[in-house]
C-alpha cells in the first residue's frame, strides 16, 4: 500500500514536471511570436510639436472668447469642469492606444501604410481601429460628467442620453465594419440605423426659419416641416458619417478635420451665448443657450480624446484610426448640430467634405471606375506623393498644387480645413440681420 501511494505521487511529480515543461514551452512561443510582431510593427512615437501647434490654432480662438464673452456663472463653471475632464481624456487617450495597439496586433487587426508602399515603412504593420480608444474615452467622460450638469428631471436629459446612444451604436457599427470590411452600399444604411435614437426621441421643433429675402414670396418666417425634418436629420447624420470616412487616407487627415470642426463648432457656440445674441431672459433664449451649451460639453470631450489619437496617428502614423473613428466622429458632430440647431452652420464648417462628396459622386456611384483605395502614388526614391486620376480632394490637391510629402498634403487639408470655418464665421457675420 505505501508502495502505491509513493508511486502515485512521484507519478504524479513527473505528470507535473511535463506539464511545467509544456508550459514554459509555450510561454516562449508566444514571447518569441510577440517579439517577430513586434519587430514588424512601428515604433509608438507621439508627434508632440504638431499635435500642440494644431491644438494652439485651433483652440486659442475658443479659449478667448471662452474668457471674454460674459456668460452665466453656473454655465462657464460647468464649462470648465468639463474642460478639465476633457484634458484628463486626452491623457488616457495617450495611456491606452499602446496597450490597445498590441491586443489588435495580436488578434492580426492591422494594416500597411499604402502611401509608404516601397519603402522599410509600408512594409510594417500597423495596428487598426484605435479610433475605439477614443470613441470608449470619449463616452466616459462624457458620461461621467452628466450628473454635473443634468439633473434628473432636466428637460434637455432625453436627448443628451439619446445622443450619447446614438454616438456609442456608430462606434460600434464602425469597428464592426473595420473587422468584417462591409461593402459600401450597407455603409450607407449604418448610419441611419444609428440614428435611430436620436429621432425616436427627439422633441424638438421641426420649423426652418425662412432668409428674410424670400419672406415675401413664401407669406411666412417659419416654415412647419413635420416629418419631413426628422428625414432630413437623418440624411444630415448619413453624409457627416460618411464624408469623414472618404474624405481620408493620409495620415493625421481624419483626426485633423474632426479636431479643425469641433474647435470652430466650439467658437461658434460660445460666440452665440454671449449678452448680444442672449439676454437669457425669455424662454426660447433660454433654450438656446442650453444647446449651445450641450454641444460644448460633448464637443471639448471629443477635441481632448481625439489630440491623443493624433499624437499617434500624425505622419509618420503609428496607428491607423478605422472606419471606428471615422464613423464616430462623423456622429458626434452631427448630433451636436442637430440638437444644437445649427445644421447649416454645420454644413458650411464641412464645406470639404461637401466638395469632395460631390467631386466624388461619378466614381461612389459607380458612374466611373471606382478602385478599392483612391489614393495618390509613392516615389520610394524621393518620399513624394504623386495625384492619380482618382476623384477626391486629396488626388485634386495634388494634380493643381503639385507633388509633395504626405505630411504637406496633410498640413494643406487641414489649412483649406480651417479657411473654409473662417469664412463661415465671416459669411455668418456679414449676413447678420439680413439673411435671417
């Protein structure tokens, strides 16, 4: 009996010895595999010099009015606390993109850089889809932040959370698309899904206000367009969506405009809070002050978490951002125009995206040959980029200003970018008093 129970056990000892053997067997495979992944994949450098100079161009505007325009107590109070959460986004941002970026390595979700094809750095993998990073960052804070300013029983709570669900289904459709790669006709239908919430809830009027020059022709300021406004949310979240997705393909490009549209979005709302556009004495002026102030505490989330993806994502791009972004930040800035009240202003801040959707319908529509990536050409020999007849903005700032580095294309973006905000912010105030 002591024979047997001995033999048990140094059975057992060299039944666990094997195991230990095994073990440690794997764990150096799997460090070996993460070592060769690794090899090929870019280093995680943060851009900082560009990343502060955009966040200076952009911001410095905001930031004066933000201090100069003479707003309620309460409200810039609350602007502020949400000011500072967002700067807390931004560095968790920066913490987690590397931690996410070897998970999405290690389940084989990465891409090359085509535009760097022919050189050491199109043939590295790059992590995709860190656009969930900022998109989850995002709805934390601006979750968290809720129960700041809005109180159970406060009127505009429905559509901040309606919004908030709207924003959190496009992200996930987006990284849903980047991991099954859907064809561009159910691309289309996403967003529409998405918006779904938001025009459920939506209990706000459905009246335009008629240019003062056809007031006399149409017999009316306010036009009633019942059912028909809630399509044309819809539409609106379809084409913000979208036209941040094609409007792409360089890097720093899609983070840039989101960055460039949010600042002006956040200009535009501080300057209409102020004593001359609201006395903050009747209802309606009231209500307006609170959308602008709704579309501040999700726009300062969205510039804080979307910096810390750009630190990455500005040439030379360490990660790619996906159609998880693009979406994301596509629904963001348009939830915020819808409930905001100020989807034209919107439209003419998108001015590039509504010149390359349109330069671009021949080939989205199938009118002309369409490739796959309607990107431009790499010189491996002189690092320039060179237009292909491809139809978008990015081919057609080559063709006209000539061949350059991707990091030029880029800055050139984003500078018609923000000429394009400036004249909206010109147009809007020349045709103060007279337009509407």
């Amino acid at each position: 009996m002591a024979r047997n129970v001995a033999g048990a056990q140094k059975r057992r000892k060299e039944g666990g010895a094997d195991y230990k053997a095994s073990a440690d067997l794997k764990d150096e495979k799997v460090a070996k595999d993460a070592t060769v992944k690794n090899a090929e994949a870019p280093v995680m450098s943060m851009k900082n010099r560009p990343v502060l100079l955009l966040a200076a161009l952009c911001l410095v505007p905001y930031f004066y009015q933000l201090l100069t325009v003479e707003l309620q107590e309460g409200v810039k109070r609350s602007i502020f606390i949400n000011l500072l959460m967002s700067i807390g986004g931004f560095f968790l941002t920066i913490k987690l993109i590397p931690v996410a970026s070897r998970y999405l390595l290690r389940k084989n979700m990465f891409g090359y850089d085509i535009n760097k094809k022919g050189s050491q750095a199109g043939t590295l993998k790059v992590p995709e889809s860190l656009g969930l990073v900022t998109g989850i960052v995002f709805l934390a804070v601006a979750i968290v932040f809720q129960p700041i300013f809005f109180t159970p029983d406060h009127a505009w709570l429905p559509e901040y959370n309606a919004g908030l669900m709207c924003i959190c289904f496009m992200l996930f459709l987006g990284f849903v698309d980047d991991v099954l790669d859907l064809p561009w006709r159910v691309k289309l239908v996403l967003p529409s899904i998405a918006a779904l919430p938001l025009l459920m809830v939506y209990a706000g009027h459905t009246t335009v206000l008629i240019p003062k020059p056809l007031q006399g022709l149409v017999g009316t300021h306010l036009l009633e367009l019942g059912w028909m406004y809630k399509l044309y949310m819809g539409l609106l979240v379809v084409f913000c969506t979208n036209s941040v997705n094609i409007h792409a393909g360089v890097n720093g490009l899609e983070v840039g405009q989101t960055v460039v549209i949010a600042c002006a979005i956040l200009s535009f709302n501080v300057m209409r809070m102020g004593k001359q556009y609201l006395y903050v004495e009747t209802p309606d002026d009231i209500l307006r002050q609170e959308a602008h102030c709704f579309s501040i505490f999700l726009m300062q989330p969205l510039v804080g978490a979307s910096l810390g993806l750009l630190a990455y994502n500005w040439y030379p791009s360490s990660v790619f951002v996906g159609d998880t972004f693009t979406y994301f930040a596509g629904m963001a800035l348009a939830v915020v125009g819808i409930l905001g009240h100020f989807s034209e202003t919107l439209l003419v801040f998108f001015l590039p995206q509504v010149i390359n959707f349109l330069y671009s319908t021949p080939q989205l529509f199938k009118f002309v040959y369409c490739p796959r990536h309607r990107l431009p050409s790499f010189d491996p020999k002189t690092k320039l980029l060179t237009g292909s007849n491809d139809l978008n903005l990015v081919n057609l700032f080559l063709r006209t200003l000539g061949r350059c580095t991707e990091q030029t294309l880029c800055i050139r973006l984003l500078l018609f970018q923000a000429i394009c905000c400036i004249i909206c912010f010109v147009l809007h105030k020349l045709l103060e008093g007279w337009y509407k």
